[in-house]
C-alpha cells in the first residue's frame, strides 16, 4: 500500500522502517528539504497547508497519516476529502485545543488536575485563586516538549509568564505526583485494541530523557485504569492508530495531563522491548492489517540522544544495547536518536542504563 504522511521527521522515519517490510511504499509532505524520512520515502517539500502539494500527495498514496499532532486539523480535512485520513481529523480538533482536550477529558469521568481558562490579563486573578500557587501556565495551542509553558510560584510570575506566551492560556495547579507516566493504545477500524504496558517517564527541561517500561511496581488497579481512558478516548473518537496519554500518579490515582494523537516518544522502547512495536502497530491499524499482540520481551529502557552525538562506537559497544538514529544535526535540545537498552532483569537493566548514561552525560554534562 502507498502510505502518507503529514511530516518527515523521526517519528515519520520510524514508521517507515517498519512499515516497508509489511510491504508498504511512503511519502511525506515536509516543508524541510531533507528530514530525517528522506531516506525511506519520498519527500514532497511544501508548508502543510499547501493546496497543490496537498492534491499531490493525495494523488499518490492510498491513504494519509500523520506524525505529530501540530499538523494543520484543516490539511487532514481536506485530504480527508480525498483520500482516508487516520487517525481521523477529529482527533486533531480534540488534542490540539488544551481546552478541549481537558473537556474532553472531563466529559469521559477522566481527572485532571483542576484547571481555568485564561484568556485576558483580567481572569488572571481569578485564575490562580481556582488553582492554587504553584501553578502551571499554558499555552492552549502548539506546545511540545516543555514548549509554551511555565511553572509559576508567585502572582508575579504568572503575569510576566503570561504576558510571555501571549493570549489563548490556561492555568492548572501544580499537582504533587509520585512519577509521570503515559499509556498506548492502538485501535483499528473494526473497532479491536490493544493497549502496551504503561511506561514511566523521566523529563528535564521539558524533554522526556528516560522511559522505563512496564513501569516498575505500578499497582494491577492503576494498569488496568490507565488500559481504560485509553480504550474510552480511543472508542469515542473512532481512533484508528496509536494514541498516548501522558499521565501522572498521584496519592494513589491516575490523572490524565495530555494526549498524542500519534506515535509517542515514550513508546519508542517497544521496538526492541515488544515483538510488534507501536509504530508497526500504525501501519497495521492505518491499513487495515490486524493488530498484533504488544508482548514483552524484555524489560527495557529507552534514553534520548539530545543536543549532541555521543561515541557512537562506545554505545553499540554495550551489551543489550540497541542504537536508533535519526540522521539530523546536532543542536541544543533536538532529539538526535535514541537508545533502547533491553536487560534479562531489572538488575542487569539498571547496570546497563547506568553504563550508557555516563557515556550520555559526557556529552551534555547534566
């Protein structure tokens, strides 16, 4: 089948590795001339909401798909038109809006963290009487990895970070929370799913850097929850594809902070750790080919190669060592690759983390 999709970048790269050998063809609009999918498809260089590459890239695949949730809702409608687009568009009015996203949330008895809207200075006082200090302000639209937002202590603070992010913001309380975790589930047209174990995540600077997984000692009750929101999200979109929900454990409860609507950086363990990973996942649910089973093999950490590439030579040269690169230059704070370390236990598996990340640390010094 001829796949396409919205974006080049290393989530798009990662479903074409997997999906080629399922016997598929791809091709990417990306505005960047060379993305890291320029190896494995063809790249149609043009904005996302371009009307000509938009009809060029319908006329050439059988189906559309997306990698990242910023994509223009309106490009996914009107390729819709023409060709099937999943996860449905939908889904991109829902996660693109943390408003919505937060009401949609509510409407399925899933809890967040309390949370009001903040669209003028005025409601600023307001706001924060709703939510308490600490508190997080947030931008409704176009945030990732830490991106269009800031933790706030004091009155002052809020209002220079929210006169920093501009209008259209929320404020949420800064939940106490034990560790963050995120969930992934997969559904196909016929309505089937299935859901990866629940991972646990470790961020700095708002960029995930660590995710273990299954996530140690997390309670049957919790595991069985966090399979739940993500079977009620997923059913009331008509979800087909990958979706995560990036979670917080909190006094014994699970509280639901965002969703992607696409392939997730905190499942990018299960390519080594799972005998079908969540991006082959996709293209089974995209295409219509039956789910397969996410079973684990191992227990495993995946640790985000970021800003700079470490010894290449030194990694690989670790055992139970896996190392995916994602052919892009190196820069402050972009995500270069990862490395996903499988252990036979979670002994050997926090010997072999610690190993790698001294070589990760050399290179950004944290």
């Amino acid at each position: 089948m001829r796949i396409g999709v919205l974006g080049g970048g290393q989530l798009g790269r990662m479903l074409a590795l997997e999906g080629i050998p399922l016997g598929n063809r791809f091709a990417f609009l990306e505005p960047a001339p060379q993305p890291p999918a320029a190896a494995v498809g063809t790249i149609i260089s043009a904005p996302y909401d371009d009307p000509a590459a938009l009809d060029r890239l319908a006329d050439a695949v059988d189906v559309v798909t997306y990698e990242f949730e910023n994509v223009p809702a309106a490009s996914a409608r009107l390729l819709a038109e023409k060709v099937p687009v999943f996860p449905p568009p939908a889904a991109l009015d829902a996660t693109q809006d943390r408003l919505a996203e937060k009401r949609l949330f509510e409407e399925l008895g899933i809890p967040v963290a309390p949370y009001r809207t903040l669209d003028t200075p005025a409601e600023l006082g307001d706001a924060l009487d709703a939510v308490g200090l600490p508190a997080v302000v947030k931008t409704r639209r176009f945030g990732y990895d830490g991106k269009g937002q800031a933790v706030v202590r004091t009155a002052a603070e809020a209002e220079r970070a929210a006169k920093a992010l501009g209008p259209g913001l929320i404020a949420e309380s800064q939940v106490p929370f034990g560790r963050e975790l995120s969930v992934i589930g997969v559904r196909a047209a016929d309505g089937s799913r299935v859901c990866y174990p629940v991972t646990e995540n470790h961020h700095r600077g708002g960029i995930l850097r660590a995710s273990w997984a299954p996530a140690p000692g997390l309670e049957r009750a919790l595991l069985r929850t966090a399979g739940r929101y993500a079977t009620l999200l997923m059913d009331r979109l008509e979800y087909v594809g990958v979706l995560a929900i990036e979670l917080f454990e909190s006094h014994g409860r699970l509280l639901a902070n965002e969703i992607a609507p696409r392939v997730h950086n905190s499942g990018h363990w299960t390519l080594d750790g799972t005998q079908a990973s969540q991006f082959e996942n996709h293209i089974r649910a995209v295409t219509g080919l039956p789910l397969a089973a996410p079973r684990v093999r191992a227990s495993t950490a995946m640790l985000n190669i970021i800003g700079e590439m470490p010894d290449v030579t030194a990694v690989a040269a670790l055992p139970g060592v896996h190392l995916h690169l994602y052919d892009k230059d190196p820069r402050p704070g972009r995500k270069l690759g990862h490395v996903n370390v499988v252990g036979a236990n979670g002994e050997t598996l926090a010997d072999r983390v610690e190993q790698l990340e001294r070589l990760l640390r050399l290179v950004d010094g944290k």
